[in-house]
C-alpha cells in the first residue's frame, strides 16, 4: 500500500513517549511511530528494547509519562483499554490471550461483550476469516494449539469492528508452519481494511510482509523506513537481522 513520509495524516500517531512499570525507570525513551489508515506496521529489534513496553503504552496498559498518543487527531494517551476498544482499537497480547475454559463461540462473545447485538454479524465475518473457529465452535479454547488459540485471539480482537488492530509477538512459541500461516492471516486482516501495527520476534519475516517498519533499541527508535529498505539496509542486516533471525 501507499504511505506518506511523514505522520502529518496518521490514523494512530505516538510522539516522544516516555513509559516504564516501575517509578523513575523507563522503558521507552523518547519512542516515535505513527501508522497511515490501512497500513500494515511492524515493529523489530533485540529482546529489551521496549517494543512489547510501546504496543502496551499505546494500549493503555503501561503509564505513558511524557509525550503523546492520538488516535484520528484525538489524543488518547493513557486512556483505560475499555474506552480504547469502544474507540475502534484491538489488542492481542503475546500470552494469555484466551480464556482456555470457556468455548471458541464463548471467547469470542467476549470480544463483543461492549454491543452484544453486533455477535452474530460480527461471528460471522471472524469465521470467514478463520473457518476453523466457525466448525469447532463448540470446542474449549484450551484444548487447541498454539496457532489455533491465536487465531482466536485474533478473532476475538476483531469482534468490535476495530479500526487499529494491535498485534504483540503472534508467531511466538509457534512452529514455522503455522508461523507463516500467522503472518498469512494478519496480511488478510490488513487487506480487509484493518491497519495493523504488529510487534515480531521474527523480524525478517515480519519486514516482508509490513509497509513500514521501526526497529527499537533501548525504548527508541534506531531506524524506521519500508520494511524492504529495512531489510536489505546493511546496518540493520549486521546489528539486528544476524542475531534477530536466530530467534525464529
């Protein structure tokens, strides 16, 4: 897809975020990233460097300190995640993302729980996404595999029609088969419409599906650019992708 060169009409646009868990230390240190309507963004670089600490700030979920998030030109910084969802923003954190007693039906009600008139629209435009979801509805969320259990935690993260999908390491713990259908189904849900901004432990896989990319180190932003341009930039090839890539 197109992009512009600058944040000047993003759709989700973070400036100079400082944010950390504990009083007097940050994780992220002065972060910057914005996201066009459709894009598909991702966001690499070692372990530490603050990239699922960002996903979290832009989420409401870890105190923003200085700088500022908006979503639409609106600022949305600090903001609980419940009115976040209800302004068109999902998330799907790295761990824990189901609820492993109740059914894939039942997650999924869950992710409607803000307007449960919308379930049975929105049922249906999931499991078109994800069939399986729709044959084995009735199945237990902890009874499936990692891949399955992501594809329901994607689905149920859709359930609100969101504009901005949130996406923390989805090929984690997950082979290589079922890494690549991942990143297959996070580039159909960008194709729907959806912008996705996607943390990736698996960087040179994650830079050949994204628009554009950042790669964090040491909660700021070390380069950013297309994912193409990243992933042949030879600086990023021999500090990033050597020891990135071994992680898959």
């Amino acid at each position: 897809m197109a992009t512009t060169p600058s944040s000047a009409t993003a759709l989700v646009d973070a400036k100079d975020l400082v944010a950390g868990y504990l009083p007097g230390i940050n994780i992220l240190n002065g972060c910057n990233l914005y996201a066009n309507k459709g894009e598909l963004v991702g966001i690499i670089g070692p372990n530490g460097a603050g990239k699922s600490t960002l996903l979290k700030a832009l989420f409401g979920l870890v105190k923003v300190r200085e700088g500022q998030v908006t979503l639409n030109g609106e600022t949305i910084t600090n903001m609980r995640a419940d009115e976040l969802v209800s302004r068109g923003i999902g998330f799907v954190p790295q761990s824990n993302n189901v609820f492993p007693s109740l059914t894939i039906e039942e997650n999924l009600q869950m992710g409607a729980f803000q307007a449960p008139a919308l379930f049975n629209e929105r049922f249906d435009f999931v499991v078109n996404l994800f069939p399986t979801l729709g044959t084995r509805r009735k199945q237990r969320a902890g009874s499936l595999s990692g891949g399955e259990r992501q594809m329901v935690a994607m689905g149920r993260a859709l359930m609100m029609n969101p504009s901005v999908l949130l996406l923390d390491e989805p090929s984690a713990g997950l082979s290589p088969a079922l890494q690549d259908e991942v990143f297959v189904r996070v580039r159909e849900i960008n194709k729907i419409g959806v912008t996705v901004i996607m943390v990736e432990q698996n960087a040179r896989r994650c830079l050949q599906i994204v628009d554009r990319g950042y790669v964090l180190d040491q909660g700021t932003n070390a380069y950013e650019g297309t994912g193409k341009s990243l992933s042949t930039d030879p600086k990023v090839i021999e500090l990033y992708l050597g020891t990135l890539a071994q992680q898959k």
